[in-house]
C-alpha cells in the first residue's frame, strides 16, 4: 500500500481551501485516501464534497489535537455515485410564491433541474426559451402553455418538451397553481444586460 499524501492546509488562504483538497481528491486511484490537516473541524468540506460525490468519497476522522484536526479522505468510486436528490412530496404539497423551489444541488454536472412552483393565478411572461431543449413533468396543480401557435392545457403526470428558442407562456391554474420539473442541458454562466 502506497503511503497516503498529507496536505495541511493551515497555513492556506480559507477560500482556496476546498477547491484545493477537492482536486487532490479528484486524482486519487479508487481505493486510495489522503490525510487532511485542519485548524478546525472541516464539516463545511465533509458537506460539500457528499454533495458533490455521494458515496464516493469516504470521511474519517483521525486522532486530532486543538490546532491540527486530522481527517482521512478516501476515493471509494471512480465517479460521484448516483443518488436520490429530491423525493417530490416534499415539495408537491408546499405553498410557495413563484419560483423555483428545488434546483439540481451538485455543482460538478451537465444538467441543470429544477422544480417551478406558480402560485395560484401566477404566471411566467411571455418570452423565447434559451438555446437549448427543456423537458418539464407537470407534478402538481394546473394551467396552460402558451405558444406561437395555441394553447396547451397542463395537468399532472404530462412530459411537455420545450424546444430550443420556443415562445412560450405558463399561467398557472387561479385555485390549485402549477408545479413542475423542469430539465434540461447546463446552461453557461449567465450575463446580465440591460432592459432594451
């Protein structure tokens, strides 16, 4: 067994902390662990690195003193393992405003989701669609779609896909609202531009 890397980050600015421990993890072998050394328990860390890789990475404390917290961080899996990241009940029944309710947690992905909650009677204006394919599953509630062409009445249990660039318009049923997930391609960093 090949001796495990010490990275002591203790005496490392705190904002360059976690993506430097991340890519350390990220070029371990599978099986293979490095020893991290702290001023302080790193939850925050133990936190963000579950979100992002599941049940890949293995966590250990390790015997520690006041000033020097030790962990052993271990590459169980060649990739984040998949998981469940959200169990729709506990957002089909939330009363929210307008807006996104839920987004996809992980920020090492392809994809981009989102669960869309309209309040009763609300609506997303018209606009065109970002340059890319969108799926929504109506979860909850009712409403329609407006599109260049008609309407489509929105009911739970419907896949509707959205294509690149559409027109298109939510309203949202006046008593019950409108639910739904929505998913699709990552976008890139958005840019934020005047109103014309």
């Amino acid at each position: 067994m090949s001796e495990e890397a010490v990275i002591d980050v203790r005496t490392i600015p705190k904002p360059e902390r976690h993506p430097l421990i991340i890519d350390a993890y990220e070029k371990l072998d599978v099986g293979a662990g490095l020893i991290l050394v702290n001023d302080h328990v790193p939850e925050g860390l133990r936190v963000e690195m579950v979100r992002e890789f599941a049940d890949a990475v293995g966590w250990e404390p390790l015997e520690s003193s006041e000033d020097a917290v030790r962990v052993r961080i271990v590459k169980q899996a060649a990739t984040p393992t998949p998981r469940v990241v959200l169990d729709v009940a506990e957002v089909a029944g939330t009363e929210a405003e307008s807006g996104s309710v839920w987004q996809l947690p992980t920020q090492q992905r392809d994809l981009d989701a989102n669960v869309i909650a309209l309040a009763p009677g609300g609506e997303i204006r018209e606009h065109t669609g970002p340059n890319l394919d969108v799926l929504i599953h109506i979860l909850d509630g009712a409403g329609t779609l407006e599109t260049e062409t008609g309407t489509i009445d929105l009911s739970p249990g419907q896949i509707v896909w959205l294509p690149r660039l559409s027109r298109r318009r939510f309203t949202a049923d006046a008593e019950n609202g409108l639910k739904y997930f929505s998913v699709h391609q990552r976008k890139q960093g958005l840019t934020i531009s005047a109103r014309p």
